[in-house]
C-alpha cells in the first residue's frame, strides 16, 4: 500500500486506519451546542473571531463525512457545492450539512446528508469516529465523522446542492507539505486558514482546516 507522507516519514493506508480506529471516538463534544465553549484551533485570530461570533449569533450545528475510500492508495471523496447556492458556492466541501432535529445523531446527520447530496449508499460506509468540531465564521460548528469506505458504490449527484464529486489521494492531504497556511484580517485581528491546491481544484477554508486537523489527529505520533 501506498505510504502516507507524515512529518516523521510515512505511514502505510493500513496503518492510517489502525490509528484511526484506536483514536477516535463518538463522544459528541459539549462545543457543537454550547456557545460557551468555543472550539480551540490553534489560532489567536481565529479564537478571537469564534469567541466574537459566538456572542453575536446563535451557533449552527452541522455534521460532515470525511468519506476515505479504501483503494490501494486510499483517496478522499470531496464535494463541489452548487454555484447557485447563497453560503459558500461553488467551494470545495465535503458531503454534510446542518444537524436536523430528526438526526439520531451527528453521525446520522452527515451519513443521510452524504445519501442526499451524493447518493453515497451507507452500507458502503464504515464510520470510526469523531473529530474535534472545527469552527467557522458563519457560526457553524462542524463536527465531522472519519468514515472507511468500500469502493464499488455508485454515486447519483443532486444538482440542487452540488455540482460535482471528486476524490483526492489521501497521501497528498496527508502531506504537510501541501498545507499552504495563508492569513487575512477578521476585525483588526489576524487570522489563518490552510489552502490544498490539487490540480484545478482549491481546497481551502473549513475543508483544508478540517484535513488539517486530520493530519495532526491521526498522522502525528
């Protein structure tokens, strides 16, 4: 199997998942409704600018699948929203979207947003766990759910809400070295955000920061 860049080496496919599977969990953390707990990045800026956010308008619980398909070099299913849409068109994102009161679950939230924006059937899905929820701007508080997922699915793309799906090798988002960091001014603060270039496609904003996140949950010792 394909090794996977890490900023000690490599690590093989196999061992991603093994490592994934010993360290996450679905333990819903208290930050993805409660206001008075703002999720930690690693930022100053980006800490002040949820700090801010969470003050001055109620939070938007959401739920993403980071959907890793395991090929023989194991690659990540991405979205590209809708160019209509008002929030975030045409970005790169992955399958998911706000928390419905009807949702068992966030894990149950991002796998029926993942069969309604791309058809991806859940019985092709193994989820793992849960990652940090990742803040943003808007008021979102993402928590996304590390999936397993068997290849052989076919995908049935709903056009009102995506334009296209993709996968990117998991080894070039493993890489730090294809974590661009890049950093503009929220409020007279400086804040950071990662970016993935991979060919003509941009990943940034929450999706490279959640990759991110990813890479240092799984990848590092």
């Amino acid at each position: 199997m394909m090794g996977i860049e890490s900023a000690l080496g490599s690590i093989s496919s196999a061992d991603f998942f093994d490592r994934a599977l010993r360290r996450l969990r679905f333990d819903v953390p208290p930050a993805l409704t409660d206001a008075s707990v703002i999720p930690a990045s690693g930022d100053h800026g980006t800490d002040r600018m949820l700090r801010l956010i969470a003050q001055e308008q109620p939070i938007r619980p959401a739920a993403v699948l980071i959907p890793v398909i395991e090929h023989a070099e194991p690659t990540v299913l991405l979205t590209m929203r809708a160019a209509h849409l008002n929030d975030h068109a045409g970005q790169i994102a992955f399958p998911g979207g706000k928390i419905d009161a009807t949702d068992n679950s966030p894990l149950d939230a991002a796998l029926r947003e993942a069969e309604e924006e791309i058809g991806l059937d859940r019985s092709y899905v193994e989820p793992i766990g849960y990652l940090d929820v990742y803040g943003t701007g808007f008021g979102f508080r993402i928590l996304p759910t590390v999936a397993r997922v068997r290849p052989g699915f076919e995908l049935t793309i709903n056009k009102s809400e995506v334009d296209d799906a993709f996968e990117v090798p998991l080894s070039f988002l493993m890489n730090p070295g294809n974590h661009q960091l890049h950093s503009k001014e929220f409020r007279g603060a400086q804040r950071s955000y990662y970016a993935m270039p991979f060919a003509e496609r941009y990943i940034w904003g929450a999706t490279a920061g959640i990759l991110r996140v990813l890479y240092e949950r799984i990848c590092l010792p």
